[in-house]
C-alpha cells in the first residue's frame, strides 16, 4: 500500500491483495468480528498517541509534528543519538 501510486480505496487494497494474498485467507480475515475487534483497538490506541495520518514518526515517544522535512527528522535523531551517547 505504501508504494501504491493513486487513491487508496477498498478496490485497490482489493487489488493489490489478489496479487500478494492467499485470497480465501483474506477473504475470511477482512470479514472477521476479531480482525475488525484488533484495528479497531490499533486505531484507537495510535488516536490517543496523537497518531492521525501517515507517515507518522515517533523518535524515542517524541510525536514529530513536521515528520515531511527530512532535514528535520535527521537532526532530531542526531539530536537523540547525541543525548544518549556514552564516552
């Protein structure tokens, strides 16, 4: 899905899952109470995170709010890696 290029709809998840899946498996999956149970639960748990949308980057439980700048999120590790370096 990351790599998908266009919308993201139940077709295309569709779609690229007739490519990659055991399709009787993720036929049964995509219909089961337990499967719907588990991301629902995922979903609330990334929500009170703070986790709203894709991509997201969490450095050492730090949400970063800019996560598009890649300048910024290499200083940040570099400012991680740095707080925790031993001599």
């Amino acid at each position: 899905l990351y790599t998908y290029k266009g919308y993201i709809d139940s077709s295309a998840v569709y779609n690229i899952a007739k490519k990659i899946l055991n399709m009787e498996t993720f036929r049964k999956d995509i219909k089961s109470i337990e499967r719907k149970n588990k991301i629902e639960k995922t979903i609330n748990q990334l929500t009170l995170a703070g986790v709203y949308a894709t991509p997201t980057v969490i450095i050492n439980g730090r949400l970063i709010i800019n996560s598009d700048s890649p300048k910024e999120i290499c200083h940040l590790i570099d400012d991680e890696l740095n707080k925790h370096h031993i001599n």
